[in-house]
C-alpha cells in the first residue's frame, strides 16, 4: 500500500474521534418566527450553540418485591377435564339427509353441530361414502369440491387419540351436476 495513504489514514482515525466528540450548532429564528438550526450561520442573528457527547450511563434497574396473588383466575384457556364434560354429540345440520344438491362445479357444504367444544387431542373426521376425506381437524365446516354427480354418505367421526368417540348418523344426499357434452 501506498506509505502516504497509510499515514493520512492514521491522522485521520486519531482526529475523527476529536471532531465528532463536540459540535458546534446555529440557531436562529427567522420573520415568521420559525427556529432554525444549521451548522453554520446562516443568520446575523444566528447564535453559536456546543453539543457535546455525553457518556450517561443508563441507571441501574430498581425491581420492587413480587407481591404474590390470593387466589388465581381461572384461565380461559384451560379446559375442563375429560370427567367433567357430558359425552361429545354430533349431528350434521347441512345438507339434511335425503337431500338434493343441484351443483356444477360439485360442491357440497357440510356443517356438524357439536354438543360442546372439542378439547385439546380431539378432531373431527370427515367420512364421504366410508372413507375419510381430508385430514382430520378441529373445525365444524367443510366445502368439499369436485365430487361426482351421483348418491354419497356423508358422516363425521369425532377422533381422540386415533379412537374414534362420537360419530353421527350417516346422511345421504344426491349430487345434481349438469353433463358434459
């Protein structure tokens, strides 16, 4: 490397600190009464203000002492325990069995009513003709879509631990789809 370079970088690393350590700043209030600030003076009026650097170091944190609670709240997440809640009832309220169902892109809407929220390890299966479809899950609605035309059982199976524990009566309905020509 250049030595001329290497001695102008050394300069200027030990004057940089020097220079940005304190500034110096001009103020000013113009006719409209504005205040303006500049680091040179702009103004006759402009006044020489000095900012400098500080080394304030933050104050040491002050905790108090925990101030413990009587009795807690119960928690809106928590759920009761398996004991403590009726049997799990389903009934599917959509489409009504012995249906029709009058659809040309094959979509069927189903929708379960439960007789209370599932718990944490329970899911809902949906069975189309005594096979699931879809992955199992915590939701009561399902559109399914691209179902041929024709007579299908719809039924849903309440799933705890991979044993199935509640399951609704089989629905039927018939799919009405316009042929292709």
């Amino acid at each position: 490397m250049n030595p001329i370079f290497i001695v102008c970088l050394l300069i200027y690393s030990v004057l940089l600190p020097i220079t940005c350590h304190a500034q110096t700043a001009y103020v000013w209030e113009d006719e409209h009464g504005i205040v303006h600030f500049s680091d040179f003076a702009q103004s006759p009026h402009a006044q020489l203000i000095t900012l400098s650097v500080d080394d304030h170091l933050a104050p040491e944190p002050q905790f108090s002492e925990a101030i413990p609670i009587d009795d807690p709240l119960p928690s809106k997440t928590s759920q009761p325990s398996r004991s403590e809640l009726p049997a799990l009832a389903l009934q599917i309220i959509s489409p009504l069995d012995q249906q029709t169902i009058r659809d040309n892109q094959g979509r069927i809407k189903v929708v379960v009513e439960l007789s209370h929220p599932l718990t944490t390890h329970q899911h809902l299966q949906l069975m189309l003709n005594n096979q699931a479809y879809g992955a199992p899950n915590t939701q009561n609605y399902w559109e399914l879509k691209n179902i041929d035309r024709g007579e299908h059982r719809l039924m849903i199976q309440a799933i705890e631990n991979g044993k199935v524990i509640a399951s609704t009566k089989s629905v039927t309905v018939y799919l009405h789809r316009a042929a292709r020509h």
